[in-house]
C-alpha cells in the first residue's frame, strides 16, 4: 500500500518526524494518487485519427465531456490530426511519467 506523504504525516506524525529528521529517510510521494486521465489523456494513446474519434464518441455518450467539447475535438482531429494533441504515449508512460 503506498499513501502519500501528508497522509502519512497525518497518521504517524511521531514516525514521520523521527523518520526525516534522525535517518535522513526521505518518504516517497505517490504523486499519481488521485490522477484522473482526461480525453486528452487518451487521445495521445491513439495510432489512428478514428481510434481518437472512437473515443470523443464514447466519453460524449457516458456525459464525460460535453457535446461542445466533443464537436471541437473531433474538428481538431479532422483538420490537423491526433498527433495534434503531442507525441503518442507508448506503454508504461505513467509509471515513468509519476516515477512509480
């Protein structure tokens, strides 16, 4: 279980503090702990203009972003491509992203 250095402070502020001050122990930070992936996010996973497309359409459908939103994401695509958005990430990108 990994929890995030406040939290732990929170719990254990004695340990915490013995832990920084007397070892030189630095706790690790989960800084992941709590991201939520945007439309974006995802996008940038994509190979093909309509793997992105497949995906405005399905984040519309569940109410996740707005029509609006969606209509300017789709445009985007058409006009300028998924590469648009940034590099494709490949495999493992959050853990290197996050250092986890």
């Amino acid at each position: 279980m990994i929890i995030s250095k406040e939290e732990f402070k929170k719990l254990f502020p004695n340990l915490a503090r013995e832990l920084e001050e007397n070892t030189g122990i630095t706790l690790k930070i989960d800084k992941s702990r709590g991201y939520n992936p945007t439309v974006i996010d995802f996008i940038k996973r994509c190979e093909k203009d309509e793997e992105a497309i497949e995906i405005i359409d399905f984040l519309e459908k569940r109410g996740e972003i707005s029509k609006e939103y969606a209509e300017s994401l789709r445009k985007r695509i058409k006009e300028k491509g998924v590469r648009s958005f940034g590099k494709k990430r490949k495999p493992g990108y959050y853990f290197r992203a996050f250092k986890i």
